[in-house]
C-alpha cells in the first residue's frame, strides 16, 4: 500500500523503481491453526495486520493488477500468483519500517503533510492550484480514504527524514554517497556511442531454425474437453421482461416510488486551516465567511451537486448530517484541522413513470432473477438425475450448450471460477463422471461433463509459430544490440564528446546505477532495451557552484530509502516474533466467495 502512493510524494523524474523487499516465510512463526478468537492475519511483537487491512490490501492489488494486465483475475488466479502472500509481506513490511521509523524519533506535523500534498503537481487543477476534487477522484480511483493517504504521505516524510540524516552523517554506502550525494550537483564530461538498431524481421525460415534450436521450450499444456451448460442470463431476463404486463409495471411502480427517487444532492464549503490557526480563530473566520472573503489562512474549496455516494465516507457522513445553511464541528486530519458548510441540499425527486418505465421493468426483472436461476438450476439437477444429457436440456429457454477445448492453465479463466476448491475439483474430474455443477464468479449456475484429458506434448511448429517468431525476433534483436555494442567498443576513439548534468544523465541512462560512470574511468555499456544500448566513458567531472537540482531529491532518497530496507529490515524480522495465521487469511479470502 506504501508504494503504491511513494511515487505522489517524488519526482516525476525519479526512473527509479522502489524495490519490493520479499520477506520469506520460511522464517516466520505460523500461528495456531485454531485461533482462540484472534482473527489478525500476521502479528509481530510491534505490529498488527487485521483481516480488514489485508482483504482491503488483497482486493486493491488484484483490481490493479487487473488494470495492468487488462483481464479478469479470479480469486483463485491470484492466489495461485502468490498475491495472498505478497500482500501480507508488503503489509508486515511497512508496518515494520512505519513503526520502526516512529520509535526512532521521526515525525511530520500535520502542517508539513498538508504542504506535501497541496504542492503535489499531480493534485493541480489546470492553473495549477491543489484541486480537493482531482486528489479525492485519485483516492477513490486507487482505492484510499483520505486519511489512509495522509498517512501515507506521513511515513513517506518520515522515510524521506531519515534517508537525509543518513546522507549528512555519511552512513549512507559509498556508493551512494559518493555517486548521488556528492555528485548531485556536478556535469559529467564522457565520450560516449548511443547504440540504436532497427527492428529485426524473422522468416519463417528463421523461426523454423530458432523452434528446432529450442523445442523443449515448447509444449503444449494438458487440455481438458469439456461439454458445458450455461444458464443464459440475457435469454432468461427477455423471457421474464416478455411475461410482465402493464399494469403489473403500475401497481410495482405504485408500492414502490419511493425506491426510484434521484439521490438527494448538497451544494457545501470546505474549509481547511492551512496555518495551524487556534480552534476558536479558525472558527470565527469561518462564521464570518462570505463568498468574496479572500483569507489566506484558510483554503476554500466548493462542491456542487454532490450525492453522497459520490463523496470519500468522512467527508459524506459529515456533510449529509448537517441541515442547510449548518455548520460542521472542526474534525482533526493530518492535513490540518476541517469544517464544512451546507449552503444548499437539493432534495430528490421522483420521476413519472412514462420516463423511467424501461428502469421499472429492469428493476422487477432483478427482483425474479434470482428465484428464475435457481428454478432452472433445481429443474436441471433433477433432469440431471433422470438420466438426461446437456444436449436434450437446451430446448428449455434460458439454457444453453457448448463444447470446449481448455488448457489447463486457463481453466479458472476460462470458466470463471469462484475459487481455489472449484478448481481443485474439476482437475480431479475424470471422463465419465457425473457432471459437476457450481456457481461461476458472478454467481450464475454453470454445468460441465468432462469428455477427454489430453496430456501435456510436444508442441508442433504450427501450432506456436506466433509465439516462436516473437522469441526469435527478441533473440535477433539483443544478439545484433550486442554486436552493434562490440563494434562501438572497437571503434570507441571515434566517439562523441559530451557534457551532461547529473539530471540530464540521469535521464538518458533512465534510472540506472551511475556508478560505473562517476565513480569508474572504464568503458561500460548501459543496456537501455532490447533495441538500445549507450557506451560510455567518463573523462571528468565538473564541479558546480549552484545547489543540487532539487529533482535530484527523490531519486537520491528512493535509492538510499531501499538501502534502509534492505538493512533494517533483516534485522527487525529476526527480532519482530512474526507469526502468520493460515486459517485466518482463509477466513478472510473466503468472504469475496
């Protein structure tokens, strides 16, 4: 959770990735299979992870992992990842690092997390003044309330501190001290070949060649035959939207007008004490606010139209409670003290039916679905037990039947599976047996018979000629990056002269370690890509009289926060009393089922 929000509080310069630091398992306690009442996931002798955290941390990395990958992952998908145990890992060490840098003496007062955040560009609206409706859609979006984020935002300051300390007692590694910090703010003079080759092309005589170089590499998963009968959801809504009549549309619309009311709406005034001024004086400015008031110790932030389904939960269930023309209680929050001002709640109303008739047949339609579902799902058990085949049941409207191929890696895809135990159950199918039954993911009755198991086999080269072309191409393209790279190696004395700043260099080695430039004098090749490459040797340093390029900052503090990590860490696992509770993270995992 930490690093997904660290890249608000650095530069968006830094090209440095913050290493993820595995914690293995294997040197942890594990927790009593029965409990006793405690129902956290993982604890240490400083620390506590509830199943909230964990469910809230588990659903936020699969949907973003979802959004990277641009497909469904399933509970089952990434458990089978490792995402369970990935996230209890992230959970433990920033819970460790936080806990371990407030004992140490660290802090930011709510003032200084306030500025971190109001002077984030990515929080800028476009005349580039902090926008609470911009950094409230990002939370939202990325799953935060925003207290978790200024929480965040506070151990990202504590970090940045000790990083810093550590920089000016020179107890950072040499590495980093000389290659970053004392370097920060001085132009490298290099001779330097930038390494650029066009896309290769593969024939296919090529990817022949390279398949027959390679064939252990390709093969072709054990496949699993299958006939499946899927309850059609769309053709069992159009049956029942078919067998509703009018004036069974007016008397629901009648028993039940209150249910299709707008959502009430509220016109409010955020005020946030940015200057740390006295309760009673921040409360006083703002009674006496009026809308041309220009205070610079208070920022002023206005909301139109807004349900509160649209609103972060503190700020909703604050503002609903208010009457128009109220005024909130100040409420504590890290980025200073708040209150809200009602000035207009626009009540809800409730539409004639001729304008929302089509809402009023859905709405009745989702009311019988599910008594419809498991109708046909009892109706075909029992055809089922009878004797009778998936493909004499697809005369009953709503059913549907199909034949598929499907690998074994792609079953919990393909199938939707609910979880880990459906999977488990369909691999131990056998051609013959009883169909299985199970609800998919989104809850709907699916049947399958297993038909035949094919093994694993060798691949033929038709079959994954794609897939061969593109490994070869990759292939073609790093042996000709390399070559390109002997030859510029070879012919280094033709190579150009330039001047860099630390920044500029920075950027064209995108993130790189620049110690073999800063700190060697011999040739290296920095790898840019599979296509790129940049030969460089230094000449000299040039020292510089102006401060360090203040975007500098986070990449400098990234690397030396990952460094800390890495030192600590070790350290306050072996001494944490870890323990992690299996039955626990399953209780917890079992609630998306």
């Amino acid at each position: 959770m930490l690093h997904g929000l660290r890249n608000w509080a650095s530069s968006k310069y830094s090209a440095v990735l913050i290493a993820l630091l595995v914690i293995s398992f294997a040197i942890w306690g594990i927790g009593d299979f029965t409990n006793m009442g405690n129902t956290d996931v993982a604890t240490g002798k400083d620390i506590t992870i509830s199943q909230e955290a964990f469910l809230k941390e588990f659903d936020r990395t699969r949907r973003q992992t979802e959004l990277q990958q641009r497909r469904s992952i399933s509970i089952a998908d990434a458990r089978a990842f490792g995402m369970d145990q990935q996230v209890i890992q992230s959970l433990v060490r920033d819970e460790l690092f936080r806990h371990y840098l407030k004992t140490a003496g660290f802090s930011a007062s709510p003032g200084m997390v306030a500025k971190l955040i109001f002077e984030n560009p990515d929080f800028a609206d476009e005349q580039g003044k902090f926008s609470q409706e911009l950094f409230d859609q990002i939370l939202f979006r990325n799953g935060f309330t925003e207290q978790e984020a200024q929480t965040l935002f506070f151990t990202i300051m504590m970090e940045n501190q000790y990083a810093q300390t550590l920089i000016k007692l020179g107890k950072a590694s040499p590495a980093i001290n000389t290659g970053l910090t004392q370097t920060s703010n001085i132009s490298v003079r290099l001779k330097m070949i930038e390494v650029v080759i066009p896309e290769q092309e593969i024939s296919n005589n090529d990817a022949l060649e390279f398949f027959n170089k390679n064939q252990d590499l390709y093969k072709i998963p054990q496949q699993h035959q299958f006939e499946i009968l899927n309850i059609d959801q769309d053709a069992l809504r159009s049956t029942l939207r078919g067998a509703i009549k009018d004036e069974d549309v007016q008397t629901y619309y009648e028993q039940n007008k209150d249910s299709f009311r707008t959502e009430e709406r509220r016109n409010f005034i955020q005020f946030r004490n940015k200057s740390n001024l006295p309760k009673e004086e921040f409360v006083s400015r703002v009674n006496a606010y009026q809308n041309h008031n220009n205070d610079s110790d208070i920022a002023v932030i206005r909301f139109e139209g807004k349900t509160k389904a649209s609103l972060l939960d503190e700020m909703a269930n604050i503002v609903f409670d208010l009457n128009e023309g109220a005024i909130s209680e100040p409420s504590s929050e890290l980025m200073g003290e708040v209150i809200y001002k009602v000035e207009k709640i626009i009540q809800g109303t409730i539409p004639p039916l001729v304008d929302i008739k089509s809402l009023v047949l859905d709405t009745m339609v989702d009311n019988q679905l599910p008594e419809a579902i498991n109708d046909l799902y009892i109706a075909v058990e029992d055809r089922l037990a009878a004797g009778e085949t998936f493909q004499s049941m697809t005369k009953i409207q709503g059913l549907t039947m199909k034949q598929e191929t499907i690998s074994k890696n792609a079953l919990a895809t393909a199938l939707q599976l609910p979880d880990r135990q459906t999977l488990d159950d369909i691999l131990n199918l056998q051609p013959g047996d009883e169909p299985y039954g199970f609800n998919n993911r989104k809850l709907v009755p699916s049947f399958i018979k297993l038909l035949n198991i094919e093994d694993e086999r060798p691949a033929q080269f038709d079959e994954v000629q794609e897939q061969v072309k593109s490994d070869a191409l990759v292939e073609k393209n790093i042996q000709t990056r390399d070559l390109s790279i002997s030859s510029a190696r070879e012919d280094f004395g033709n190579a150009m002269d330039k001047t860099l700043t630390r920044q500029q260099l920075t950027e064209l080695l995108q993130g790189q370690d620049l110690s073999p430039i800063l700190l060697r004098d011999d040739i290296h090749a920095f790898i840019i890509s599979d296509q790129k490459a940049i030969v460089a040797q230094k000449v000299e340093l040039i020292s510089s009289d102006q401060k360090p390029d203040p975007r500098l900052n986070p990449l400098i503090l990234n690397e030396l926060i990952v460094e800390l990590q890495s030192d600590v860490l070790g350290q306050l696992v072996d001494s944490g009393d870890l323990k992690t509770y299996p039955a626990n993270i399953e209780g917890a995992l079992s609630r998306f089922n």
